[in-house]
C-alpha cells in the first residue's frame, strides 16, 4: 500500500487501484501539486503499457487520467524508466528504449502533466563524446549515463560517459521551440571533461556534485559550471554513495 508523507514523521496510507494489482503489472510511482485543482496528486505509471492511473489526496479516489495521449514513436519498446523529477507541475522520467542493437540508455523522456493528466513522450538528443562519436557506436565497456535535473529555472538534462581512457560530462537544457513537433528543443550549454567516477547531483544555480574516484574514503567534489573552477569539499564519505538530491532546502546523500 502507498504511503504519502502529511508531514515531516507522519504518513497518509492510501488503497491500492485494482488495476494495479494484476500479476506482471509493473509499477512506477510519482508525487506532485496540481495547481489548477488546488490538490496533491499520486501518479501510478503502469511500466508495461505505458498507462496511467491517478490518485487525488483532495478526493481521495484513483480516477483515469483526463487525457491519454499514445507515444510520439510507437516503435519504442521502453527497457526501464527512471526514477521521477518534479518540476512546474509536470513529473518527468527519463525512458531507456530499445531501438537498435547496443542502443538501450536513455532514449526519450517522459512527462505526465498533473493538471491536463497527459502523459507525453518525446526524443531526447544522442549520448556522444567530445570527438562526436555516438556513445553507443564505441565499446562496450564505456559507461553513458544520464539524469535529469533543473538548471536557471529550466528542466536540463546531464550526460556523463567514459571508460578507462576518459571522462567526460555534456550538460543540456530545454528551450521553447516553435519548429519542434514536441515543442521544445534541447540546447547545449556545458561540455567538459573530468577525472571524477560519477555525477551526483546538480544545482539550479549551475554546482555540479562530483564522487572521486578514490574507493575509501570517498570525496565530493564541486564543479561550478559559470566560473569553470572546481573545490573540494571538506567531508568524505566511507560508505557507498548512490546517489544525491534536494531535501527541505538542503542537499542530502543517500548512502
């Protein structure tokens, strides 16, 4: 059963749709403010077909969404989604498909609206290195990951590839684009190298949280994109870190 937070040490449980509980039926959850109905929402994301179902907490009652828009490519069969961002009351996801043979890492993004309840998808830019070679036409043993953030109050996209020979970091933002069958365009702003291990979290106002590649203890870093320096910050970490994010106006590591 989903638990929804009321506030700090406390919880809201909420029932489980029926359609939710049939076997096979894969599971992704989100949680935003819809602004127009004046309400919090639970958006369940059915992983399999790509369908939604939504709770209102003014209600309490799951509903279909008001809108169900089918994908812009239908030839994409989705392999995994990630784990959801808010943000202008949108709760957005990045989607790794399966177009062609090694290409399978974070080929669209998706985007369920909590006010009109449509879900959306749309085609992200190629994952590529500094000499422009796609990422997925290199070897196998090079890493491409991607996350989604905000960046100068837009909704940006980082890349980070690279294998034993390099490390390298693209970072992307999203702009209004009136010849875009989406909408929108995605326009590079940062491309750097670095000697980091992995991307933990970046900032809106542009500080890019780096792991250090030594094993234990384990240092984080600081990359300000505008300046182009770098500073290591004071704490390290002995335990594994999984990843970084935003918590009640500080940033907090998830270990």
């Amino acid at each position: 059963m989903p638990r929804v937070p009321r506030s700090l040490g406390s919880g809201l449980d909420i029932p489980v749709y029926e359609s939710l509980k049939k076997p096979g039926c894969d599971v992704l959850l989100g949680f935003g403010f819809d602004s127009v109905s004046n309400n919090y929402k639970v958006v369940a994301l059915n992983f399999n077909y790509l369908k939604t179902t939504v709770y209102n907490l003014g209600s309490r009652s799951w509903s279909s969404p008001k809108q169900q828009r089918g994908l812009i490519d239908n030839n994409v069969k989705f392999l995994s989604i990630s784990r959801s961002l808010n943000f202008e009351g949108c709760v957005y996801r990045l989607a790794k498909g399966k177009l062609t043979w090694g290409q399978d890492n974070a080929t669209h993004y998706l985007c369920f609206n909590l006010s009109t309840e449509a879900l959306t998808c749309s085609k992200l830019p190629d994952i590529k290195r500094d000499d422009g070679l796609m990422m997925f036409s290199l070897a196998p043993n090079c890493n491409a990951l991607r996350s989604l953030s905000v960046l100068y109050d837009s909704l940006a996209l980082v890349d980070y590839c690279g294998d034993s020979s390099f490390r390298h970091i693209r970072v992307w933002i999203r702009r209004n684009d009136s010849t875009s069958s989406s909408g929108f365009a995605w326009v590079e702003l940062y491309n750097l190298d670095c000697n980091f291990k992995s991307i933990l979290y970046l900032t809106n106002n542009g500080n890019l949280y780096l792991e250090s590649e030594s094993l234990n203890p384990k240092t984080v870093s600081v990359y300000d994109l505008k300046a182009g320096e770098e500073k290591v910050c004071s704490t390290t970490i002995d335990e594994h870190i999984n990843f970084m994010d935003g918590y009640l106006g500080s940033l907090a590591l998830y270990c």
